[in-house]
C-alpha cells in the first residue's frame, strides 16, 4: 500500500481507538477484622463466588459493532481495506431503531455487560474498541478481524475466541437473532461450534430466531465480511436482533434486555470452552 500521510493520522487514529481496556484494579483484601464479625454463610456466599474463576487464563475478544462517531467521519470509514481477499469499507455507520437508538450504543453497552460477566468468571478481555463516543471512529474490519490472532500486535499466544456483537436493520415485520460464521473453506473450522454454542444459549434464554433471514436455523455462513475472514481464532458474529422491529427495539434498549443477551453469551463462551 502506498502509504500518504493521511492514511498514517488514520491508522494511527484507529489504533488508539482500539486500544484493548485496561485490566481492572484488583479489589483491596477485606481487612482481617472484617472476617471476624461477618455471619459465617455470608463469608462462605461470597467465597463461592469469588471460586467460580471457571474462564481463569482464557482470553476472549469482544468485538462490539461499529462506533457512535462513524457517520460524522464519512471519509475514514468509507476508505476500503483488506477484507480478506476482497477491498471493503472500513466501516460502517450501522442501523439504530426508529426512535434512534444506535447499534453502536446497543452493541456497547452489551459487550460492556458481557466483559463485566466474564472478567468476573476469570477471564481476560480484550475488546476492539474501548469507548462509545461521538467523536471517534472506527476500528476499521481489518483491525476487528486481526485482533487476538497469534502474532498481531505482539500477541504470543492466540486469543482463545472471538464474539463479534451487532443487531440488524431489516425490515419493521421481522423479529429475532440470527448467527454468522465464515463460509470459507480452510478457515477455522470451529467457528461453526462457537456459532452453534451461540445459538443454543439465545434459544435457551428465550431469545426468538430470525423470522425473516436463515430459513429459521437462526445460522448462516458468509465470505464477505472481513470481521470474520480475517480472524484466525474461533469467531461468531451475532444480530442479535432486528432493531427497526419495534419488539425487539424495546428489549434491545432495555438495561435488562442488554444484561440477558449478555449472560447468553457468557453461557456460549463457557460451553465452548469447557
Ligand atoms: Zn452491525
């Protein structure tokens, strides 16, 4: 690529963008005086809790799609990039439900839940983006299929997989979620166990399959999508459900909605690992 001065101030903008998140600060030791005095079943409640480490040494990427700031920054998303064999946009803006909620927002504030869930399982999180913010874009696919494979970004050890979190923008009438993995052949086969491992746990919490793409198998398989061909580690992309639809709208939007597609994932990562 011939490299010009703008496209540095742009890839440099986008690695800051996707810097992974900080670990968290370790929470301080209870002070021994504290043990003295706290009823012994809530001292052993909170010591299971704290044992439940069932994701200690695993890694997981957390892809939350798009970015609140792409459409103000038409220019830099619209550059193409390698995809995978293919030249696409960098990014895309993403849909938002009539109201105006957007799928930025909506695949934030479920990665964030899910991050919180896993971390408290043990787990190392890394996520391609680290805001949600008006005034940012991006990372371009690139970047979002790369991230936690082997050797990128100094990376010794492969990530052990990778959820990539969207919500559609189809027509008002249908309803439901519905999981992508890539079509290629010689890609990582396991893709398809950590889509299916995706699938069950949203039909088990109550989530609906899509009314109105996959023949109802709530599963496809595509090459287009450079989030997915890019990626060397197990990686399942979700719309986790139609946004323009105005039942999915709610649930979407909703603090509890968010937290249930959350814990569905959280149930995904562990039966894929375990
Ligand atoms: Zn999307």
């Amino acid at each position: 690529m011939h490299v010009t001065p703008a496209v540095v101030v742009a890839l440099v903008g986008a690695a800051l963008v996707a810097a992974p998140a900080q670990a968290p600060q370790a929470p301080s030791p209870t002070p021994a005086t504290h043990a003295r005095t706290t009823p012994a079943a809530v001292v052993a409640a909170l010591s299971t809790a704290a044992t439940d480490q069932s994701l200690k040494g695993r890694t997981i990427v957390i892809d939350p799609g798009h970015q609140l700031g792409n459409s103000r920054f038409p220019r830099k998303i619209n550059r193409l990039v390698d995809a995978g064999g293919l030249r696409k946009a960098c990014n895309t803006t993403g849909t938002a439900t009539a109201s105006g909620y957007a799928e930025a927002t909506f695949t934030w504030r479920v990665a964030v839940a899910l991050r919180k869930q896993l971390r408290a399982k043990g787990a190392t999180v890394v996520m391609t983006r680290d805001r949600n913010s008006r005034r940012l874009w991006g990372p371009c696919v690139d970047i979002r299929g790369k991230l936690g494979n082997k050797g990128y970004r100094g990376r010794e050890r492969a990530a052990d997989l990778k959820l990539s979190i969207h919500g559609d923008g189809a027509a008002r009438s249908g309803r439901g979620f519905h999981v992508i993995v890539t079509g290629r052949r010689g890609a990582v086969v396991r893709s398809a166990r950590l889509g299916r491992e995706v699938r069950a746990a949203l039909d088990e919490r109550g989530f609906r399959r899509s009314t109105y793409t996959a023949g109802g198998r709530g599963f496809v398989r595509r090459t287009d999508l450079g989030t997915l061909n890019l990626s060397r580690i197990p990686t399942a992309m979700v719309e986790l459900g139609n946004m323009r639809n105005p039942r999915d709208a709610r649930t979407m939007r909703s603090a509890a909605g968010q937290r249930r597609y959350a814990r569905a994932l959280t149930t995904a990562v562990e039966a894929y690992l375990r």
